[in-house]
C-alpha cells in the first residue's frame, strides 16, 4: 500500500499535515541584547538612508532604494549581510555608479 500513488487531494492533505507539524515543533529564537541592538541601528540607518535618497534622480537610485525595502521586509530572515555589505546597501543610493569607459577612439 506504500507504493500506491497518492491524488492531489491527499498529497495537498499531507502537505498541509506536514506543514502543521513543522510548525508545532517549532523552536523560537533568542536574539542577544546585543543582536537586538545591532538590528534596532540597522533599522534606523536603512530607513535614513531611504527618507533622503526620496528626491534623488539617477538609474541607480530605484535599485538601491528597491534593495533597501527589500532588506527592511526580510528582516526575520536568518541570513543577514555582514557589516560591509551592509554599509554597502545604506550608501548605493548616494554613490553613482562609475561611468563605462569607451574604448573606441573615433577613428
């Protein structure tokens, strides 16, 4: 009876059951107070940086801002960017990208 084949209504069934069982044996998180902090900062930098890069013009400027919302949604996730890659994202809007060289002379 193993091998039989399950309908669509039983895998969706099972799927659910697994997916409830998954989440009553959920085990929470502890953040450190120092976790905590680091988040609350991050937090206050993002959204700095997203209050006044508002009026700024440049092709740039829609994806940085677009990446930062985005690290502001996810910030449950467990993979958060490292320090640098932080101060990365916080300081894309304000910094334009360097400007593609052209190699033809005109000849």
């Amino acid at each position: 009876m193993a091998n039989q084949k399950l309908t669509p209504l039983q895998e969706v069934e099972a799927q659910r059951r697994a997916a409830a069982e998954a989440k009553a044996n959920k085990v929470p998180r502890a953040f450190t107070d120092e976790q905590k902090a680091t988040r609350k900062e991050r937090v206050v930098k993002a959204k700095d940086a997203l209050t006044r890069s508002v009026g700024m013009k440049g092709d740039h400027v829609a994806g940085a801002r677009k990446a930062l919302k985005k690290y502001l949604q996810n910030l449950n996730e467990p993979n958060q960017p490292d320090d640098a890659r932080f101060e990365m994202l916080i300081e894309a809007p304000f910094k334009a990208p360097p400007k593609k060289r052209d190699n033809s002379r005109g000849f």
